[in-house]
C-alpha cells in the first residue's frame, strides 16, 4: 500500500496574496509516487522542510513573470531526503540529503514539473533539480538557500560589481534576500549599513554581522522616508558606493540622496509595493516607480535591474559559478541562512501569514514532515 500524506493546493489566482491566503490555498490528502513509475532520470524526494517564499504569495494572485496553472502546489524550494532513484540516476543516492532548485523544478521553473511545489509530503524532479544539502546546514536552513542567496550574489557582485572596502546600503534587510545580501557583501569585504522598521528585527541583522543598522522612520506627509543624513555621518560625508533595494517605494528617492556621485543603485524588488504587477498598478495603486530622473542625471548613477532568474534564462552560463560559490561558501560556513519562523504543515496559512505580514527575519520553513 502506497503511503500517504498531503500537499497544498492553489486552487485559482486570487485578486491579491492577502486575500490568496485565506481563499485559494487548501490542504489536501495525498499518496507517495510509486518509485516503479519514475522516468530513468527522474527522483522521488521524500520532503522535510519547504522555504515560504514572497513570490509564492505573489503567484498566488497571479502576478509573477511566469507562473504554474492552477491547479498546482506552491512551494519554490525545499529540502528532504531522496526516498527512491529513475534507472539512470547518478547526482543523487537513496537516503541522501538534498535541496530542490527552484529554476530547475517547482512553480518558479519553466518545464514539465512547474506544477509540483514543495509544500507536498512528496516530490518528483528530475535529478539536476536537486544539489547535497552542505553538511553544516539543517533541513530548514537547505530549503531556502539557494533563491536568498543566488539573489543577493547577482545582485550585488555580478551587476553591483560590489568590491571590498566599498559601502553598501541594504534596505530590507531582516528579509530573505535582505539578510543573504548582508552576509554576502560582508563576504565581500564590503562594509554595511542595513535598514529596516523594526529594531528588534535588526538586532538580528546585525547579530548576521552589519556594520550598522538603521531604524527608518515613518513616511512624511510627501509620502518620502528619510535617512539620508544618517547614511551620509555614517560614511565619511560622501555616501554610500552601491544602494541594494528589494523595498522600494516610500524609499527610493531619499537612497539616491544617500548616495556617493557615480555610484550603483541595484534595483532588486519591490517589498513596498507588492500589488501592482499585471495590470494592478492602475489609479490608487501604490506607485512602485519613484526614481527622479534629476538625482540619477545630475549625481551620475548607475541603476541597475537585477532580475536574477529572467538574467539566468537569458544568459544560462551566468548561473554554474553563482551556483559554486554559495554551495561553496555554505559548505565552509560563511553563509549561514537565518530562519526565525517553523511551522507545522497543518499551519500553512499562518506561515504564509507571517510572511505576508512581515514577521519573518531571513526565511519562514514548513516543516512537512516534522518527524526528520
Ligand atoms: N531581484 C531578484 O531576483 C529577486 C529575488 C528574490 C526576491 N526579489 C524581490 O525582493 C523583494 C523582497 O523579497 P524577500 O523575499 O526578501 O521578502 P521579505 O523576506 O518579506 O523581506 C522584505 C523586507 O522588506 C522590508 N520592508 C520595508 N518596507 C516594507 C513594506 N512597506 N512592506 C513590506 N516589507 C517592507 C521588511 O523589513 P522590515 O519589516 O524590517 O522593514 C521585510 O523584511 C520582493 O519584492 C521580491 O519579489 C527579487
């Protein structure tokens, strides 16, 4: 008799990932694949923990540059343990521990298996969709590691040319790609002023090894944050050499303010602003476009559009050395990948909650089989 567990399912898209939480997403009964029906290249992933992503949440209302069908489980990236192996299968050993890669298989992917998330007891991928967890990592700290920190590796060296001695702003930076940003512009001998609108959450940046934090305020009454002071006492008077921005919005004009004459601003995301993609931007919509063309113009900046996986798929030899270095770097305990929330599977809408809500500091896991 085949085994049984269950798997999350999104029903249809939803007008927003707020209301998607509450109205698309169910849990549902499941039986393991039979290991006699693989494909010869194919692997059956028995999986423990699942990483909650923001694109999950910005699929889930239909707005991501691709995006499975629904009917399809979520879930870009997870870890388990291989239960059983396709005839040809030489990467990957039964019994072993391993990470999904989310360009190769699962919602964020572009090929056969995009309908099949890691928020299900189990898995089929072919086996280069999968890479040995790095010893010193968990399950929980594997099944995030790859999008938060190949997003800040693009980002900040292979486009911001981030070079030791150099300082960067990071805004965001209690989040996924945040938090891997710090860890990896430290990496780079670059030093960091991070922010962020909790102290609490940036007593953990910090503990992540941030040269300074910075509590921002609210918005003014033109809708602007400011901070451009403090970023400036804090290096020198000149301003920070690379801004990396994954918030954008209220934020972007007063990080241009903030920023040396020639430097590399590093448009990474829109956290701020998380409805407007796929005609939603229309009237009263928040704006997610605010970069004044007279500060890039007259202070001579670099912006910079680090859309990690459309570069990937455009230029595909970017990824093996990207791919490398943070195995490498995860491998020898450079990186070391911050999860602050676990959650039971049963628990799915409210990990999706936090991260919705902003509670989570680097990565939120489900742990769908909480007995490994
Ligand atoms: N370029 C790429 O290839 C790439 C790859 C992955 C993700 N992204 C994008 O990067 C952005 C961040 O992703 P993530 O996974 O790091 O998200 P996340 O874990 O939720 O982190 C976002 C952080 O932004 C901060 N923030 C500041 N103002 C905010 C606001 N008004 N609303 C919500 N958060 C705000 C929050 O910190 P505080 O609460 O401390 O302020 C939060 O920790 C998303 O837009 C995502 O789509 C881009």
């Amino acid at each position: 008799m085949p085994a049984t567990g269950q798997r999350v399912v999104v029903s249809e898209f939803a007008e927003s990932p707020g209301e998607a939480i509450d109205s698309v997403v169910s849990l549902e009964p499941m039986v393991s694949p039979e290991s006699r029906e693989l494909a010869a290249n194919e692997v059956l992933v028995k999986v423990v923990c699942a990483a909650v992503g923001w694109v999950d949440l910005l699929m889930m209302s239909g707005q991501y540059q691709h995006m499975a069908k629904p009917p399809y489980t979520p879930g870009l990236e997870g870890a388990g343990v291989v239960i059983a192996v396709g005839a040809e299968v030489k990467r990957v050993a039964v019994g072993e521990r391993v990470l999904t890669d989310g360009f190769v298989a699962g919602p964020r992917s572009l090929g056969a298996y995009q309908s099949q998330g890691t928020f299900a007891s189990w898995v089929v991928m072919p086996e280069e969709a999968l890479h040995a967890i790095p010893s010193k990592l968990s399950f929980a700290q594997a099944a995030g590691l790859l999008s938060s920190y190949e997003t800040a590796y693009h980002c900040l060296l292979t486009r911001g040319r981030l070079k030791a001695g150099e300082t960067v702003l990071i805004h965001g930076a209690s989040g996924s790609t945040g938090l891997a940003a710090v860890q990896v512009a430290k990496l780079s001998g670059a030093k960091v002023i991070a922010t962020g609108r909790s102290s609490a959450k940036l007593e953990a940046v910090r503990a992540s090894g941030a040269d300074h934090v910075l509590v921002l305020d609210a918005a003014n009454s033109e809708g602007e944050v400011q901070f451009k002071d403090q970023v400036k006492a804090l290096c020198g008077g000149a301003g920070v050499d690379v801004v990396y921005d994954p918030v954008g919005g209220p934020i972007s004009k007063e990080s241009l303010r903030a920023m040396r004459f020639a430097g590399r601003f590093l448009v990474v995301g829109w956290a701020a602003t998380p409805a407007v993609a796929k005609g939603r931007g229309g009237r009263g919509a928040p704006n997610a476009n605010q970069l004044p063309t007279n500060l890039i113009m007259m202070k001579s900046i670099d912006v910079l559009g680090c859309p990690t996986v459309i570069s990937t798929v455009m230029d595909p030899s970017s990824r093996p050395p990207r791919l490398e270095a943070v195995l490498r770097w995860a491998e020898q305990g450079a990186i070391s990948p911050h999860v602050s929330h676990r959650f039971e599977f049963s628990e799915v809408r409210a990990a999706l909650r936090a991260k919705w809500k902003g509670e989570v500091i680097g990565a939120a896991v489900l742990s769908v089989d909480a007995t490994t």
